[in-house]
C-alpha cells in the first residue's frame, strides 16, 4: 500500500450537502447554506448521459466553491470501476478535501481506489494522501466486512450507511426499525477504527418535517454519530444544532471537568454531581464533548472571517 503522513485530526463534518455539479442553481448558492461541507455528486444526481459532462465541470466548481466560502469540499463517485477512475481523474485536484466512494464492496476495494489516487497525486504534485475517503457501504454483504472495511486504508476518515440502497437490497424499507441494527453495525466499525461515524438512524430522503427531522438527528447524536448528509438546504440548521453539544451539555462537562481536577488533588477517584457518581468513563465523555465544542468554534470562527 501507499505511504501515507501521519493522520490528522478528523475534520469538523456535522452537516455534508449534496450539490449535483452540473445544476446551476443549487451550486449558485451553495456556499450560502451553512454546511459545514459541501458534497459535489457525480453519482445518483447525475442522470448517466450527463456523467461525462458533469466530471468537465468539477474542476470550474471546486474552483469556485473556494472563492465563495470555506466550507470543505468531497466529491462523490460512482461505483463502477470505470466509472470511478474517470470520476477520481476529475476529482483529485487542489481544492478537494476528500472523495465519497459510494456502494464499497470490501477492503480490497477501497485500497484499489487508494493505489489510483495515490498515483494521481504524485501526478499533480499534490501532497500524499491530503485527499481523504468517506466510504458508503449499501448492502449487506460490504455490511458484513464493515471492520475490515473501516481499517483498509489510512485515508479513511469516515463510514456511514447508504440508507436507501440498503434498504432496497434487502428488500425493506428505510425506516427507523429497518435501519437501527445496520446503523449501529457502522457505528461500531467506525468508532473501532477511530473513524467518524456518519448518518441518522433513518434516511435523509424526507425534509418535509424539519422539527421531526430535528428530533431524528439528536437521537442519533447521542447514540455516537457526529455528522450526516443533506439532500436539501432546510436540513442544515438541524443537523449542525443536533451533531453540536448545546449550552447545557458544555456547561455540565466543564463542572464535570473542574470537579475531577479537585478530586483528583485531593486524592479521590470519583466524586458526586447533582446526585449522580462522576467517574473516569464520565468524565471522559465531558472532556470528548468539551474537545468537540472547540473544533466547532473553531471552524465557526474560521468561517465567519473576512475573505474565509
């Protein structure tokens, strides 16, 4: 395999909006609704007599995505070897920050599609592994080497469920029921892996109840996922409120956090907090969340500053 620099901290993805590339209207616009990336579709947006015309038109948007905002930027491709190397020769470029590969059928894939971008890089003089991989995994078999899948190649930085084609696969629904044992079995993968795991327990394909779909994200939130997909803009508030730790859960992890200062100055392991025993699995949760709550005032900052 390709060496790759050591790994960098996991990038701050609470919110990934699709924007099919080649439709003028949403990705006018893009950069305007506040997630925090914006995912370009080469893939199901994209009808397949306009796969070809799309890829000519990735380099213009990457280009122009970054004069407009600082949101980052992933590409994602279709499954179909050939496909996906015309899709990786027009995503890996300067400006992208990580490639979606979608329906991965195994490790053996994802260190194939690794080799290629490796190569293009070198290619294009850009830096060894820099581009990171999103995998989607959508059937049941990939579901089953979903481990073996989040420790294939070092590029990886996130895993989550394709909903809808999982669901079709088997032959169910994408309902919450439907979903709840594959879901968990990426978020297992993926935190085993050190890996972010992506999604909600439900799919993304209804936007139509914000406040429900609000509710969707927060539960999923606190089962360990930290970030989602959009297909629609109205989808961005909630899922960048619902993946952040609200006021009260900062408030409480830094009492959390001061208190086992004291504690542990005074020789003790666990002390008490509103009637509750505060011990080390505890306090680790607060200092996570406390760690996480700065990595989105952060990258809220960056995005707020002049020429960001």
């Amino acid at each position: 395999m390709s060496a790759h620099p050591d790994p960098v901290p996991h990038p701050i993805w609470r919110s990934g909006l699709f924007v099919p590339v080649n439709v003028e209207r949403f990705l006018s616009r893009a950069h305007e609704r506040g997630a925090d990336a914006i995912q370009l579709d080469l893939e199901d947006s994209i009808a397949p007599a306009d796969k070809a015309d799309a890829r000519g038109k990735v380099e213009a948007a990457v280009a122009r995505l970054r004069r407009e905002g600082s949101s980052d930027i992933l590409v994602r491709i279709n499954q179909p070897l050939e496909d996906a190397v015309r899709d990786l020769e027009a995503a890996v470029i300067p400006g992208v920050d990580a490639i979606m590969v979608t329906k991965a059928e195994g490790p053996d894939h994802l260190r194939l599609l690794d080799e290629l971008v490796s190569r293009l890089e070198q290619k294009r003089g850009l830096p060894a592994g820099g581009i990171r991989f999103v995998a989607l995994v959508e059937a049941p078999g990939p579901l089953a080497q979903a481990h073996a899948i989040a420790r294939a190649t070092p590029r990886l930085v996130g895993l989550s469920l394709g909903a809808e084609d999982y669901a079709t696969a088997i032959g169910g629904e994408p309902t919450a029921e439907v979903l709840m044992l594959p879901k968990q079995q990426i978020l297992q993968a993926a935190t085993a892996a050190g890996l972010m795991p992506l999604g909600t327990i439900g799919t993304v394909a209804d936007y139509s109840d914000i406040e429900a779909y609000t509710q969707v994200v927060r539960r999923a939130a606190s089962f360990g996922f930290v970030g989602a997909s959009a297909i629609h803009p109205a989808q961005v508030p909630a899922l960048n409120a619902g993946f952040s730790p609200s006021a009260e859960a900062v408030d409480r992890a830094e009492r959390i956090v001061a208190m086992d200062r004291e504690a542990a100055a005074a020789g003790r392991g666990s002390f008490a907090l509103d009637g509750k025993m505060i011990d080390i699995p505890i306090v680790q949760r607060a200092e996570a969340l406390l760690a996480r709550a700065r990595a989105i005032a952060a990258r809220t900052a960056a995005r707020q500053r002049p020429g960001s």
